[in-house]
C-alpha cells in the first residue's frame, strides 16, 4: 500500500498554555472527525496580546490523512471508527438520508442537520442549497455520495 493518497487540511488551533499545546488541540479537535490521521506541519505561528502579556497562543497546521479509496478497506475502518459516533451499521434503517464526504469521512444525518453550517435539523441531503461546503474538509456537495 505504498501508493496511499493523502490530503491535507489546515486548521488553527489555540491555547493559553503554548504552541505545542495549541498543536495539540488542534489535532484532538480534528481527529474528532478525521480519521486516519498521519502527521502534521506548522503553517503559522502567532498569538494574542493583552495588556502586553500572551493572551494566548494561535498555531496554524495542516494536517495529512489518509484517503480511503472507493469501497476500499480504509473507507469501512472509517466507518468502522464513527461507530464513536454511533453511526449505525450500513444498510440499517437509521442509515437512510445519511451521505458520507468521500474527501474526509464526514457524514451528513439529516437528523442533526449542519446547525453550524445553517442547515436546520431535518433538512434531507437535497435539500441543503448547493453552496453548502463540507464542515470538515471544506467540499462542495459533490463530493459526497449516499450511503
Ligand atoms: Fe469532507
């Protein structure tokens, strides 16, 4: 498997604490919904000042994960690992209406919608404006395919 594709996503992390907790914030937050999580590189560094004190720590990084490739083995460990998240067993009826990001693994249920992204709860896949990005990684609705 040494023609593994990777994609990077770039993310900010903070703490008051310091870059490398910044760091790690950052791929704890990202590894909430990104599998596969392989390494990671420094973009920026920079913080806040108050009262000419560091307020706190802001650490921009690109994270690289793997890929899965259409049906293939990564794409069922990705499935397999959002069993955190209760995601149900494909083929199951809690299963129907949900559509999965093929860039990242993200899954849209329409039962939770994408509050953050403007999509009320109970909205179907359809029905979200065709301008809507994939919350983690940022793609167009496109990218994603029925499960
Ligand atoms: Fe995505």
């Amino acid at each position: 498997m040494s023609e593994a594709v990777y994609k990077k996503v770039e993310i900010v992390g903070s703490s008051k604490t310091g870059i490398e907790s910044a760091v790690q914030n950052a791929i704890s937050q990202a590894g909430e919904s990104i599998r596969n999580m392989r390494w990671f590189e420094v973009v920026e560094t920079r913080g806040h000042i108050v009262n000419k004190r560091v307020d706190y720590w802001q650490v921009t990084v690109k994270i690289g994960f793997h890929v899965e490739s259409p049906g293939g083995e990564t794409r069922e460990k990705i499935t397999e690992a959002r069993g955190a998240e209760k995601q149900p067993q494909k083929g199951s009826k809690q299963n129907e209406g949900t559509f999965r990001c093929t860039v990242c693994g993200y899954v849209y249920d329409p039962a939770k919608g994408d509050p953050d992204g403007g999509i009320e709860p109970g909205t179907p896949f359809d029905k979200i404006p065709d301008d809507w990005r994939c919350p983690v990684c940022g793609v167009g609705k496109d990218k994603f395919v029925a499960q």
